[in-house]
C-alpha cells in the first residue's frame, strides 16, 4: 500500500521541543529566582555521567534515524532496531537520555523538576501521533503497541493471542 503522504509527517517532534526548551527556560528562570543550589559538590562525576548520558542519547537518535529509512522508502511501519523495543527511541533518546545528562552537567535542582516534567508532556503530546500510526497501520500498529513502551522497552512483552 503506498501512503507518500507519510514521508512528510515530522511528528510531534518539533511541538514537543519548543515545549522542552521552554519547560528548561522555566527551569532556569526559577533557577536565578530561588536559587535551589547544586544537586551534589562531586561535579567532576556529574559531569561524566551527564556526558556519557549524552553520547548515549546521540547514538539512540542516530540508530534510530538511520533505522527510519526504510519506513522513509517503502512507507511501512518500522519495526526494526530500537523501534523493536520502543515505539519512539528518538524522543526517549531526548526525554531518557540527553536532557538528563545535560541536568547532570549543570549541576542544578532547579533543572531536575523541569526534567522531570517533561515525561508527562511527552506522553500527552505523543498521542496525537500515535492515533495517526493507528488509522495509517490499522491492527498492524495496534498489536506492535501492546508488545512494545512508549519510551521504555517493557520488562514483560504481552504474547500474540
């Protein structure tokens, strides 16, 4: 079945950026404001952790994207690579992954709450694009969302019945 209005869907992605980005500014806003102070005085060990973080996310994003080309080309769902494990590995690289190492290197309570509050935002904002793979894949991506997280592999895959 070939759908070419597919390759133009970008997702939620750029909606839920613009509201990470502010949810941040917020942060840092609040931040200066009360001045929450420093999670911990062992910056050195933050500071790898939050760049390993990092480079992780890079590489889930990358692996992700580069995974995509084949729903690009043949506008079939993807299944392969992270997505075997989750349905959006790129936002979670973000959510999961990036946005927490950089909370790490910064070293800032204040930075942890608007972290935090991002998983809630994203997964109301993912909805909208899981209702459109639903009409687009029909049982297809109904039956790979109940063996797949949204952001986190499941611990325990629901068998086929």
């Amino acid at each position: 079945m070939h759908r070419p209005g597919l390759k133009k869907i970008f997702g939620i992605g750029p909606l839920g950026a613009l509201i990470s980005l502010v949810l941040l500014a917020l942060a840092a806003w609040i931040d200066r404001s009360t001045g929450f102070g420093a999670i911990s005085r062992h910056v050195l060990v933050l500071r790898l952790t939050g760049g390993l973080l990092i480079l992780l996310g890079l590489g889930l994003h990358s692996w992700s994207f580069l995974t995509l080309r084949d729903w690009w080309r043949n506008d079939r769902l993807c299944t392969r690579g992270p997505f075997r494990y989750v349905r959006h590995p790129m936002y979670a690289a973000w959510i999961s992954l990036i946005i927490p190492g950089l909370v790490l290197i910064l070293n800032r309570w204040a930075f942890v709450f608007g972290m935090v509050a991002l998983h809630p935002v994203w997964h109301v904002l993912v909805r909208r694009e899981e209702g459109t793979m639903a009409r687009v894949f029909g049982e297809t991506y109904r039956n790979y969302a109940t063996q797949t997280g949204r952001f986190l592999p499941r611990l325990r895959r629901r068998l086929p019945e």
